[in-house]
C-alpha cells in the first residue's frame, strides 16, 4: 500500500510504501476510494494547538506518534475481512466513524467514543485515509452510504457529524423559532448551514471575514451574512437577531471569535465553540449568571450522531457544499492551500 505521512511536524508529507494490512480478529480492510481534507489536519500535522498566551499543547505529548497516516473523513471498499468481522462483506462501500475510543470504559460503551479519555481515531492516533488502504478494527466504525457519491459521504465523517453534533446542542425547539449565528463559512460553516435547513432550522446568520466566503454562505442560504471584521460587527448580529443571539455556533474558535459569541448573545443564549484555531478568552464571571450564560463545546460526534446523520441525509440528499477532488499525489498541495485559505467548501482526496 501507500501513504503519504507527517514525519516531522510541520515538513511536507512523505510518500512511504508499506505492506498492506491483513485484517484479525474483527478487523475490516478498506481500499480508499475518498478521503477528506479537514482543517484539523493542519493542527496535527503542524503537532500542536495555540491554547493562548504563547502556550501550544504539544500532541506528541497526547499520545500522537510519528510517521502518521492523516485523513479522518473516508470512504472506501472492503477489501477484507477478519473471521470475527460481522455485518460486512468484500465489496461493501462504506463511511469510516473516525472517533474511536477504547471500547471498554463507560463513556464507550454508551456510545460516546468521541469522549473517550484514551482516544484511538482515525488520521490522527492510528492510520488514516491519505493512503491507498485503511485497516479499521471493528465492523461497528463502518457505515452504509446508500446512493451517495463517496467524496459526498466522505465529509460527513467529521465536517457533517461535527456540524450535526452541534446544531443538536442548539435544541430542538430554538433551532425551529430562532435564528442561529454561525460563525466561520469554512467546511464545516458551510455543512453546518446545510444540515441547519435539513433540520427545519428557522434561519442562519452567517459571520466570516472573508468575502469569498461570505457570498459561498449566501449563495448557499444563509439569510443575512456579516463582515466579521466589521467595527460594529456586534451591533450588526444584535440587529440581524432581534436584539442578540439565543444560539451562536462558533466554527473557528479564536479568543476574538468567541468574544464576539458572547457580546452577541442575549439573556439566557447559548455560545457553542467548535472551531480549533486557538488563543483565550476572558469572559467577566457576573456575565454567567446576569446573562444565564451558557459557553459549551462540542467535539465532533458519537455512533448514534453519525447514525443519525446518515439517515437524515439519505432521506433528504446530500449537503449542497462545494467538493473539489484531487489525487493522492496533491495532498501536500491540497493541505497548503486550505491553511491559505484558498478552499470554499472541501478538498477530497481520491486515491
């Protein structure tokens, strides 16, 4: 088989020729028919998040170890399959649930391996999908993607589920009667604003600093989208939701953006961070109980979330986002221009 793998944090990946795996047990070997390139990707290939003020939390010190096969989003055949494999055949296509656990703690085994204290995922842990095979260790993780494209599936493995994840946490009933700010037209911004409408989400307000972004946002639905580089850009999201925010979904997750979350929101809302890019915050503690504040994560999703997202997407089609393809061999140059912001939508690699 071959991959492309980090093998110093921050170099090009490099091509690297292996045998391919023989599957044990329930293992369950893929050949990779669509890999998604997500911005996570360039926190761990560059081996560290900005938790602000100079600090960067080093993942080689959280159990990531080199060379890594990156690529958390896939799609690919089953090619094999160990004796204790059930539930799948050769020549079944299916969706790779990236967020596994250990299996055997609590937290795995009600379904939330995404929250798992020793994490095992795909891309990031163990070998992903910027490769010609992957070996995935249970027929639990594979998923049946019905009559949609694989490099359309492909993104719902962690750009649909995480957007998924986090319009669930908005909540039923202010999702239907309020609008949602979502800040950052990327990937995932994008997803997000799709699946909103799929949900039967009231409306969107989209933020980004980028024009280019912004009309992708518009032509995609959103009802009103805000220069996130505006001076008066909360003022604006205060008018734009009648007086502020019941729920804000920050796709970026930069002090400044969060920040602006907060102002935005109204009495009793909600500011729901996704995004990864980094920094602090200071948020005035009377804020929490004056406003009724409410500041909570939300980190990709669980089996039952993908499950769940699948159905919804098989019912009612595919997220109408831009999906650019490339070969293998452009990994480096797919990866380099999503960190200069060169991407609308998503690039998916096809081996």
């Amino acid at each position: 088989m071959l991959s492309f793998d980090v093998c110093e944090c921050g170099a090009p990946l490099q091509r690297i020729e292996r045998e391919t795996p023989e599957p044990k047990g329930a293992e369950v070997v893929l050949k990779v028919i669509a890999a998604g390139v997500c911005h996570s990707d360039l926190h761990i290939w560059d081996g560290y998040y900005d938790i602000g003020g100079g600090q960067k939390l080093q993942l080689l010190d959280r159990g990531i170890k080199l060379p890594l096969t990156m690529g958390h989003e896939n799609v690919g055949e089953v090619i094999a399959a160990g004796p204790d494999a059930r539930g799948v055949k050769v020549g079944d296509v299916r969706l790779v649930h990236p967020w596994m656990g250990c299996g055997e703690c609590a937290v795995c085994k009600r379904g939330d391996e995404n929250l798992c204290l020793k994490p095992c995922s795909v891309g990031i842990h163990r070998g992903g999908g910027f490769a010609t095979h992957l070996l995935v260790p249970h027929p639990r993780y594979l998923f049946d993607i019905g009559d949609i494209p694989p490099e359309r599936a492909a993104p719902l493995a962690c750009s649909g589920v995480t957007a998924y994840g986090a319009l669930k946490k908005v909540g039923d009933r202010q999702l239907r009667e309020e609008p949602v700010v979502m800040i950052g037209a990327g990937g995932v911004g994008l997803m997000a604003l799709a699946l909103h409408a799929k949900m039967g989400g009231k409306s969107a307000i989209v933020v980004d600093i980028d024009p280019a972004k912004r009309d992708a946002a518009s032509r995609a639905g959103a009802a009103q989208v805000i220069d996130g580089a505006a001076p008066d850009v909360v003022k604006q999201v205060q008018a734009a939701t009648g007086g502020g925010a019941w729920s804000v979904i920050d796709f970026v997750g930069a002090g400044a953006t969060v920040k602006l979350g907060v102002d935005a929101t109204t009495k009793g809302g909600k500011v729901i961070v996704v995004g990864l890019f980094g920094g602090d915050v200071v948020v005035p503690t009377p804020f929490f109980p004056i406003k009724a504040l409410t500041i909570q994560g939300s980190y990709v999703g669980s089996l039952t979330e993908i499950a769940e997202l699948l159905e919804l997407v098989k019912r009612t089609g595919a997220p109408d986002v831009p999906v650019a393809t490339r070969p293998l061999g452009e990994v480096n140059a797919a990866l380099k221009d999503l960190r200069e912001g060169r991407v609308v939508g998503r690039v998916v690699i096809t081996p």
